[in-house]
C-alpha cells in the first residue's frame, strides 16, 4: 500500500515551510512530508531521522531519483537524539520540526513487525530491529504487576489485571510466540458480554505492548524541549499525535512554553518575571476532514498541534 502522509496540506499550514533554510522531520518514514516541503521551497534543506533503516534505505532510493539527495540527509536514529544530531549534522537553527507519532502503512502493512493483529506476524513490534527487546519478551517474560501497569498506562485499559492473568495463565502452557496467539488469549479473558468487542481491547493492549518495547512516551518528553531548544526565534514545531496519551504530553509542553506569569492571582504584580517563550498555533487538536479519513482511514485519530518560538 501506498503510504499517504496524514494531514499533508495542515502540516504545510502550520509548519511554513516556504520560508527558511533548514527543516527536521524526527520520524522521516516513508518520507511523505520529506518530499512535499523540498518541492515547495526550492533553497530548504532538510534532516530525516528514522528508527527504521528500511525506511531510510527506501525513502534514500526516492530522492536520489528525485535529484533531492543534495538538499538531504538521513540518519537512522531515535528523535530523542533530535539535538545532538542537528548539532552534528549543522541543522542548528531550525526554521521548523516536524514528528509524526504514527507508523507508516509500510510498517503496519508488514506482518514481520507485528505491529497489526489483524495480520499473524511473530509478536516483535521494535521499529528499531536492533534493539533487543521486543513484544515477544514483554509478553512471555513480565511479571504480572508489570503487565498490569503497562496495560493501564500505554493502553488505559480497564480490563488490564484481567487480560494479565489470562496471559500469565497461557504462557505457562505454551509461550505466546504471534500476534494471532496473543489475540486469542485477549479474547479468553474477555467477560461474555464484550468478547464481540476483542478488536478494541485488542488494540489497547497492542498500543501498550508496543509503547513499552520502543519507549515512545519517555522519547517524547525528551525530545520536545530539544526541539525547542533548536528551533531559531520564530520557528515552528509541528507534532501528530495518534492517542491521548501522546497528545497529552504535547498539549502540556506547549502550554508550558505558551504560559507567561506564575504569580499567585492575589500578587499586586509580577516577581516571577516568566515571559511567554512561544505562540500556540493551534487553538484545538487539528484533525483530518472528512474527506481525507475516506481516502485515507488511518488518518482518523491524528490530532496536529502546532507551536511558535518567541
């Protein structure tokens, strides 16, 4: 399947990147955005940072044949690096940086990954293979107290002791090896009334798995105020978020950068002297209209919150 890169037109609103120099996407993927802002701004040169090698290796092969090479540079990395790499690569200032929290269609399409449960795939779910823990190892190998707060963090899952039981009870069988396996054992711990809903509760617990193998959340926390940090006055950033959890912690940052005065309301003036440090760009979440989540169903839960450096 052909990826088509979520909220394209939104990202080129906010992100503007018709003006500047030097632009960052922290989760290059299929290199969707990569292509679009090198068309717009003819002078732009850009850094794509991916986990994922293939990707890389693929989206390298697309922009050599776009003659797009010279005005790019890869590296296979996690954003959480974002500062060190731009300071190594010299993509520092940044006029604008851009994360796109979801996975690919490449990614999700690929039953090697397991990242899908609706395809039988070995239980991996690592964007980074090199990396030696995967969903394989958190399932079969985590203690149940373990399981239950991954599930109810990453996955607010109600249903999270339960379905950690039922896990701990078949793995003592059998190890649990595919996602069809560990889809099977979700339904076993359904009660009755919801086994008809094992799609949902299915994809809380595959979000949670996945989560905790790649250490998504904590990635985040790190690398927005390394974004910050690199953006020049008056740079943007741009971040699509995928579920609440992501959302959250980037609505809270930017909030926080935005926020001026700290004083207590019944202070006569100011003595914390905390001048706002940027612009929030994005009253709400931006989400796809309906005639891209027709086009493109995978685009359905992105919110796009985008943010201005003072």
């Amino acid at each position: 399947m052909h990826h088509v890169p979520v909220l394209l037109d939104e990202v080129v609103k906010y992100l503007k990147p018709e003006t500047g120099d030097r632009f960052i996407d922290g989760t290059a993927g299929d290199g969707g955005y990569i292509k679009e802002i090198l068309r717009i701004n003819p002078s732009a040169k850009i850094l794509g940072i991916d986990l994922d090698q293939v990707s890389l290796d693929k989206l390298s092969m697309q922009l050599a044949q776009g003659n797009l090479s010279q005005r790019s540079e890869l590296v296979q990395a996690n954003f959480r690096d974002i500062k060190r790499i731009a300071q190594e690569k010299s993509f520092v200032p940044a006029a604008g940086v851009l994360l796109d929290l979801g996975f690919s269609s490449s990614q999700l399409d690929d039953p090697g990954r397991g990242l899908s449960f609706q395809t039988n795939g070995p239980l991996d779910m690592r964007f980074d293979p090199h990396q030696k823990l995967t969903a394989r190892v958190v399932v079969n190998t985590y203690h149940k107290p373990d399981l239950v707060r991954i599930f109810k963090d990453y996955g607010e899952e109600r249903l999270a002791a339960k379905i950690a039981e039922e896990i701990i009870i078949c793995r003592k069988k059998q190890e649990i090896t595919d996602t069809r396996e560990l889809l099977a054992v979700i339904e076993l711990a359904l009660p009755k009334p919801v086994k008809y809903k094992v799609a949902d509760y299915a994809r809380r617990i595959f979000q949670a798995i996945r989560i905790e193998v790649n250490d998504e959340l904590n990635s985040l926390k790190i690398a927005l105020p390394n974004i910050f940090e690199i953006l020049e006055p008056g740079g943007r950033m741009v971040i699509i978020s995928f579920h609440s959890l992501e959302d959250r912690i980037v609505k809270e940052f930017f909030v926080n950068m935005a926020r001026g005065c700290i004083c207590p309301p019944d202070f006569p003036q100011c003595v914390c002297g905390k001048n706002p440090q940027a612009k929030i760009l994005t009253r709400k979440p931006v989400t796809a209209t309906v005639g891209e989540i027709e086009n493109n169903p995978r685009s359905k839960p992105a919110k796009l919150r985008a943010l201005k450096k003072a």
